[in-house]
C-alpha cells in the first residue's frame, strides 16, 4: 500500500510539473550550488562581478521604480481604482489572518533581525544626506528616521503591485494562470502566457526568489551561530553553520506541508501575538518617554524627507553613492528578490478583496505594525548605547550585527526572557517567510497549481536550504547581500511593467468613472466576470 501511494505522489509530481520553467530554474539553482562544490572561487568571483555592475550601472533604476510604485499604490489606496475586485467572491480568510499572513510572508523575519541593529548603524554613520555628526543626540533621530524610512513604505510596495498584478489577472481573467508571469498579461497577451517570454520571466522568479529567501534565512541562521559565540562561547564554525540552516529547513518544510491554513496561517496569528508582545514590552521596560519623543520626530522626518531619501543616489556627495549602495540599493534588491514569491503567495490569499484592500493592508497597515517595532526596539539601542547604558557597537564591530539584538535585551529586566522571545519571533516570522515562499516557486514550476505536490515543495525547500548555507560559508553578510542584490536587480523592471499594464488596464476598462452618494462606482457588477477577449466586462464592487 505504502509503495503504491509513493508511486502515485511521485507521478503526480511529474505529472503537475511545467517542465521548462521546473528544469531551467532547478538547474540554474542546482547548478550554482554544484559550481561551488567544484570551484568556491569562480562562484565568489562571479558573485562580485555581478553584485558591483548591479551597483554601479542600475542603482538609480531602482530607486526611481521603487519610488514610483510607492506613489502608484498610494494613489489606488485613495483612488476610483481602488474600488476594482479580485475576482467576485468573497474573501477566503479574515482582515486578521489576511493582514498577519501578508506581513509574515513578505518581510517580518528583517524586521524582527535588524529591529535592534539598524539604527544604530546609522547612529555611528550617518545618511551623508543629512549633516549630522555620527554618536550625536541629533544622529539618534535621523537614525530611526533613516530606518522608518527603509522598512515602512518601499519595501512591502514592491510586493504589493506584484500581488495585486498577478491576482487581477488570475482572477478576473479565466484563461489566466496563478503565476508571476500573469502579472505581465496586458503586455504578453492572455494567449501568450505559455510562450518564451512568459516562460522566461517565471524561471528568473525562481532564481530570484531561492537568492531572495536564502539571504534570509542565511541572516537568521547567522544570527544563532554569532549569538551563540557570543553569549555562550560556542564557536560551532562552519558545521554550525549547516546545522542551523538543515534545521531551520526542516521545521519550514514541516510547515509547508501542513499546508496554507493549517500551518501558515496559525503560525502567522502565533508570529503577530509575540511580536506585539515583545514590542510592547520593550516600550514599557524601556525609556518610554524618550521613545515617544524620538519616535513623533523620526516619523516626521521620514514624511518631510521622504522624496529626498528615496531619489538619493549620492551623486556629488563625498562617501554619499557607497553609502546609498550599500543601504538602501540593497534594500531595494532584496526586495525586489523577494517580490516573485511574495507576490505570487498575495495573489493567492487576496482572491474576493479590493484592490484598496489589498494596497491598504500591503504598505499602510504592516507601516503601522513595523514603525512602532524599530521606533521601539532602534530607539532603545541608539538610547542605550548614546547614554553609556551599555555598550552595542562595540560587541558589533567584533562579533557582527546578529549580536545586536543580544546585547541590547542582555541590559533589561529578564534580559533572559527576552533574548529568547527575540529568538523565537524571527525563527517562526522565517519559517512562515520560507514556508510562503517554497510554497510560491513549487507554484510557479507547476504552471500555477494553488496546491503543488509536497515532493515539489521540499525539493524546493532542500535547494533552499542548501543556497543559504554556501552563501553563508562562502561570505557571511556580504556574500548574502551580494546575491540579493544579483537577484533582485532584474524584477525591477518587472514590477515596473506590472505596475504599467496595470495602469494600462484600469484605465481603459475603467476609465468611465461616476461618483454616486460619496463612494466611487466602478463599472459594472462583479458577476460580468470578463474573459481575455471581453474588453467591455468590468469587474467592480456590489456596493
């Protein structure tokens, strides 16, 4: 019995691959991860020659798409547009689990990692933007400000308009695949999504996203091994080092094969429960008041300078262009690394809400979760290392920036307790991270299946793995942030184009707009589901 049910999963899982996008992407994976094995140096080598032309020639593409897909989603949150639906059923989750799967999915585990460590790199080296001296009472505001500012808005923009992108088309298009080439469907065709082009794209989402999420799981399996130096002595090198990375594997994998409901969603609910926990803790045992201070003018420099900050390249600034490299450039990257699987994994959970809805929850409501956790946490650091509390940058310039976190609650009331919460919320943030994220390239090798095979899913996950483990022995922090920036740089310009078939869209299927008794009416019922040849059908909302 049990070898008839393998064979019938093993023929489902041939059975459900598309074999173009599953080979070139499994071989263009697999194939680094057996270049290293034969020669570690050709891979570092090619690593920096990529990441410093990345740098160097596209760095100001990418502020300007991130910046203006920022403004694109600001304007559906408070346009006409907004009112558009994904699909014409209802939502398959609650506002609750909806908003805690999307924020857990897409960029949690960063920021629980660098919510103790940011500010305070930015504290001892100010943005050349601002003229602040670095470890001055003024640098602490334009610290927090800077990291408000890279973590509230830009970052989840860009996986937003992938995952309202791919699921209009999904949805309201029935010919449509649940895939990230979908997103590019007015530019492509509803007839061409099985051509080269299409094709293409979805073989760089997977390359994009296995260098995406192993830069972070790379992060939080550093974050133990240093941590575990650190505040035990334990130097486990590099077996450590595999260790943490096959063990982290294991536990996503687990996850991932209970499914979205039984597994992501309840570990995203548990993952919101202990980061409110823990911020609030940190808020109150830490220097209240002073956080609230920092943290009302840290917002408000972020709103008052936040087309500067975005558009800053350095250009003309002396150390201004390194520094915007190696900040904000990679943060952007890493982003946009991500914006395939996080994308895919919104499209798949938005089905039934608004495009206002899904906007809304994607840069306004994870900015409300995420200011008060790094104004809260980056505040207490840059407070704590400025007044002689305790020394952080110190045990970080020798250990590297996972110690951050150790340092800063080592100082707290049950400093214990706290390191232990701190390391259990960015090991279940990461886990829901990957577990969403293998679940998305097991999607896109299958030509858009809701519910891949879990032999797809862990083949996957073991690639996964494997990929953070030699970037991790490879280079540590630069090597991880070499490749997100190597893999991110391209869907730049694929979330540009998403961003402007959407526009496309909208407004020619929507441009007819009336305003009836204060709210918006958009075209016509939600029952017209339109085809890929319907150009008249309009889907809308039933108010």
């Amino acid at each position: 019995m049990a070898k008839s049910d393998d064979l019938g999963a093993i023929g489902r899982f041939r059975e459900e691959l598309d074999p173009t996008v599953f080979l070139f992407g499994a071989g263009l994976s697999v194939g680094i991860i057996a270049l290293y094995f034969i020669s570690p140096t050709i891979v570092e080598n090619a690593i920096a020659v990529a990441n410093e032309s990345m740098l160097q020639y596209l760095n100001w593409a990418l502020l300007s798409i991130v910046f203006l897909i920022v403004l694109f989603l600001l304007f559906l949150i408070v346009g006409p547009w907004g009112r558009i639906k994904l699909g014409d059923e209802k939502p398959e989750y609650s506002f609750l689990s909806f908003f805690s799967m999307l924020y857990s999915a897409g960029f949690a585990a960063g920021v629980v990692f660098w919510g103790p460590t940011e500010a305070l790199f930015y504290y001892d080296n100010p943005s050349p933007l601002f003229d602040v001296s670095g470890g001055s009472a003024a640098a602490m505001t334009v610290a927090v400000q800077q990291t408000l500012f890279h973590w509230a808005l830009p970052q989840l923009a860009v996986f937003t308009i992938m995952g309202i992108a791919i699921g209009y088309f999904a949805y309201n298009y029935e010919s449509v695949p649940l895939r990230v080439s979908s997103a590019l469907t007015p530019l492509l065709g509803a007839d061409n999504l099985d051509g080269t082009a299409a094709k293409f794209i979805d073989i760089i989402a997977v390359f994009a996203t296995i260098g995406g999420v192993a830069t972070s799981l790379g992060f939080i399996g550093s974050q133990f091994v240093t941590g575990l130096d650190y505040q035990w002595g334990i130097d486990m090198g590099n077996t450590g080092i595999l260790l943490v990375v096959t063990t982290m594997t294991l536990l996503f994998t687990i996850s991932m094969v209970l499914g979205v409901d039984r597994g992501i969603r309840r570990l995203s609910n548990f993952n919101m429960i202990l980061f409110v926990i823990l911020m609030f803790a940190t808020f109150i045992l830490g220097p209240t008041v002073f956080l609230v201070l920092l943290g009302t003018q840290a917002f408000g420099g972020m709103v008052t300078n936040f087309v500067s900050m975005s558009l800053f390249t350095g250009a003309g600034v002396e150390g201004g262009t390194e520094w915007a490299n190696t900040w904000t450039v990679f943060y952007w990257a890493w982003a946009l690394s991500w914006s395939p699987f996080a994308g895919l994994f919104i499209a798949r959970i938005s089905r039934g809400r608004t495009v206002r809805e899904v906007a809304f929850t994607g840069i306004a409501a994870t900015s409300a979760a995420t200011i008060p956790w790094f104004t809260f946490v980056g505040g207490s650091a840059v407070w704590a290392q400025h007044n002689g509390v305790t020394d952080i940058l110190g045990p970080v310039g020798e250990h590297g920036a996972p110690v951050a976190g150790f340092a800063l609650f080592e100082a707290f009331p049950l400093g214990t307790v706290f390191m232990i919460a701190f390391m259990i919320l960015v090991t279940t943030f990461f886990i829901t991270s990957a577990d969403s994220s293998t679940l998305a390239v097991s999607m896109m090798t299958t030509g858009g299946k809701a519910s891949p095979s879990s032999i797809n899913r862990v083949f996957w996950g073991v690639v996964l793995g494997m990929t953070a483990a030699i970037l991790m022995i490879l280079g540590g922090v630069d090597a991880l942030q070499s490749a997100a920036i190597i893999t991110g740089g391209p869907f730049a310009f694929v979330c540009l184009l998403a961003l402007l078939g959407l526009a496309r869209e909208f407004s020619s299927k929507f441009g007819r707009v009336l305003l009836q008794e204060d709210a918006w009416i958009v075209g016509s019922r939600p029952s017209e589901r339109p085809s890929s040849g319907d150009s008249d059908a309009v889907p809308g909302d039933d108010d």
